[in-house]
C-alpha cells in the first residue's frame, strides 16, 4: 500500500502479518540457485543495479528500487553481473530452508 502524504509518500510493505525479512548479497559474477517455494511468497526490492533477476520463464535486469513480488511454486533465481548486488527480500508465509526446491539436481543448500 502506498500512503501519500504532503512531504512524500510511505511505501507499506507488510501490516500486522507473519513475515521475514532479509538481506541477500550476491557476490560479482555469482547467482543463488534456481528454485522455488511452497510455503511462502516472496517480495524482492533491488537496492543495487547490475542484478539479473530470473521469475517464472521471464528475465530482468531491474533497476536499483525496482520491485518484485514472485508467488509461491514459482521459480526464481538472482544473478549478479561485474559487481556484487544486494535485494531486500520479505517472505510472506511460513519460512524455512527446508522450503527450498532446487530446479537443478547437485544445488547445495547454501547456494539459495
């Protein structure tokens, strides 16, 4: 929801919900895995440009506030080009490592 106000606006993310919030850094030239999630939904907001951003079967390169809501059951993944790139990501549901559905058989649990 977006509440404007006389001196700017207020971007309200989540309001009285079970959620996480994290920081993901994506080191240069590193990607996390492929994979989606049954639990939860997941939102991502770029705080760096650079990125490439794989939801579902479409590819971005978002600019630096963009913004991405991506479903539970649909795939996902981050890519990160010459610099690192960091995403805020909030996770609406049940969170938990063991939601996480690797697309590519051999991924290692800490490449999410």
């Amino acid at each position: 929801m977006i509440l404007e106000k006389s001196w700017g606006l207020i971007k309200e993310y989540t309001l009285n919900q079970v959620c996480t919030v994290k920081m993901i850094l994506i080191s240069a030239g590193q990607s996390t895995s492929l994979h989606y999630h049954r639990l939860r939904d997941d939102m991502w907001i770029i705080l760096d440009g650079g990125l490439e951003v794989h939801v579902g079967d479409q590819t971005f390169y978002p600019r630096e506030g963009d913004e991405f809501v991506i479903k539970s059951g649909v795939e996902h993944q981050i890519i990160a080009g010459e610099t690192p790139g960091r995403v805020l990501e909030i996770d609406f549901g049940f969170t938990t490592e063991d939601d996480v559905y690797h697309m590519e058989p051999g991924q290692e649990a800490d490449s999410d």
